[in-house]
C-alpha cells in the first residue's frame, strides 16, 4: 500500500504522512515538496519515506521519475495518492477583497498550485494506478471552493482555482476508472486548519471550530480509509458528509 503526499512540507501534508506511517508502519509513504531538506524531525528520520523534490505544475525531473519508478516498482504501484498542495497568500499575494484587486499574476500562481499541479501530477502517476486493489486519488480541497456555497464572495485566486480543481476531480472520477481499473478520485474539504496558510486569519478564525493538523490528518485518514469506489466523484468535507459542487 504506497502512499504518495505531494505537499509533505505542509501543515496538512506533513501530518498525513505521520499518520499513515503510525497507521501503517511497514507501507511506503512518498513525499513530493519543493524543498525536501527542509522536512525535518522523526518523519525525516523514518525509513518508510522516501522524500523526492516537486515543484506544482513543473515536469518531474527525470531523477524524481526514476526514484519514483523504483519505489513503485517494488511496492506495487500506487494506492494512494493525496495532493495537498495549495496558495492562499505569499509575500506577493493576498487573498482579494473586491475587483479592484485582482491580478492576473496571482490567479495564474494560484490556478497552478491549486488546480494545475494535481492535474499534471495525476497525468504522471497514472501509470501506476493500475492492479485489482482500488487507487484512491485525493485532492485536499476547500469548502471555499463550492460554487454553490459562495454567498460572500471575495477569495477570488483561490476560490477559483479550487473551484477548478474541483472540476479536475470530477473529470479525472470519470476517465481514470474507466482506463485504469478501481478508483476512487474525490475533492476533500479538510476543515480550517491551524498552518501558515490560515494563520493570517486566525482573529476571525476565532469564532469557529479550528483544527490542528494532527487531528486534520486524523479526520481525512478515517475518510480516505472508508472511501469506496461508490465514492468516486465526491466532494466529502472532513467528517465524512457530502459538500455541494
Ligand atoms: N488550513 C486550512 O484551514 C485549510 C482550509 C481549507 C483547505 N485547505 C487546503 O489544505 C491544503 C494544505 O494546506 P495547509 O493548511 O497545510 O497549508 P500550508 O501549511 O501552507 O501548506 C501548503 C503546502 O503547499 C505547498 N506549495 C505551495 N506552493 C507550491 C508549489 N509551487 N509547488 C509545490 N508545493 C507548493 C507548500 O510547500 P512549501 O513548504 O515549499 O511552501 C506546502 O507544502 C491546501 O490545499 C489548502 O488549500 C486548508
């Protein structure tokens, strides 16, 4: 049962990967982030982890794919696949209040990060989906990313970019089972999450129920563990229920 994480580096990511590897010591895990010498501590230490470098939307260097291959070949191929990727903010960007501040720049970075990588990432990962056993393919989405839940507006970056990842979930539910045998690909809202990515909001944040990444990564494991391939094509939030497209 390989699991790759492609944005170990994150609060989510990181703490999926302790968690699979706590849950399942003896499994691979493969971690894909930019600067893999920055993940540090016990996970690092761990030998089921194989820490390769990944940029969003950038072609695997051809080192990455033969490191790659070379686990997968050995442990069977991939079983699960987890994006958890994502721009809300940088030094550059911050997430629009109104129209006047949209910038071509920072849609194009966000729709890269949030939507484009996964897709290229897929595309490249395909290969190895196929066996008997059902592929669990994953996008850690946002529920900020439902077109039919927006009532505030705003966000515009990133509630369009994972608006269309969305979109890419619910494509990718349709061809990939029909050419790579059982799988299950899904949208997941993970709940607000205590990382860097929410930390400029954590005032208003206050009001509302916010998880730490540990138990982020506890509540996304019980629902990619319970994901069947009846779930195919599901946008499900962290406990399990259905969220609107
Ligand atoms: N936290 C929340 O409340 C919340 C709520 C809803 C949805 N989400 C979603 O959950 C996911 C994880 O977020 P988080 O809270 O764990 O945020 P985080 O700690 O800021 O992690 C973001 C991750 O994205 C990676 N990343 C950014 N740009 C990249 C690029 N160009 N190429 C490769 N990787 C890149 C970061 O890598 P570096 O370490 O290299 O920067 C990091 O691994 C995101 O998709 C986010 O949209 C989070």
């Amino acid at each position: 049962m390989t699991t790759v994480i492609a944005g170990i580096s994150g609060a989510i990511g990181q703490a999926l990967a302790e968690r699979y590897l706590a849950q399942q010591p003896e499994q691979p895990v493969i971690g894909l982030c930019r600067h893999p010498e920055q993940v540090t501590g016990e996970l690092r230490r761990n030998p089921a982890l194989h820490l390769l470098p990944w940029r969003a939307a950038e072609p695997i260097e051809p080192s990455v794919k033969a490191s790659l291959s070379e686990v997968l070949a050995s442990s069977g191929g991939v079983h699960n696949l987890i994006y958890t990727a994502g721009l809300l903010h940088d030094r550059q960007m911050f997430p629009e209040k109104r129209l006047e501040d949209l910038d071509s720049q920072h849609l194009m970075r966000a729709f890269e990060v949030n939507c484009i990588g996964f897709g290229v990432l897929v595309q490249a990962l395909a290969p190895w989906f196929r066996g008997r056993q059902l592929t669990r393919v994953a996008a850690v989405s946002a529920k900020v990313g439902s077109v039919t839940d927006n009532q505030l507006g705003g966000w515009y970056a990133y509630r369009c970019s994972k608006a269309a990842l969305n979109m890419m979930v619910k494509n990718l539910s349709v061809e990939l089972p029909r050419r790579y045998g059982p799988i299950a690909c899904v949208a997941l809202h993970p709940g607000t999450t205590r990382s860097a990515l929410s930390e400029p909001f954590a005032q208003s944040l206050a009001k509302l129920t916010v998880h730490t990444p540990e138990q982020t990564a506890l509540n996304l494991y019980r629902v990619m563990s319970n994901v069947s391939e009846a779930d195919n094509g599901r946008f499900i939030s962290w406990d399990g229920s259905d969220l609107p497209w």
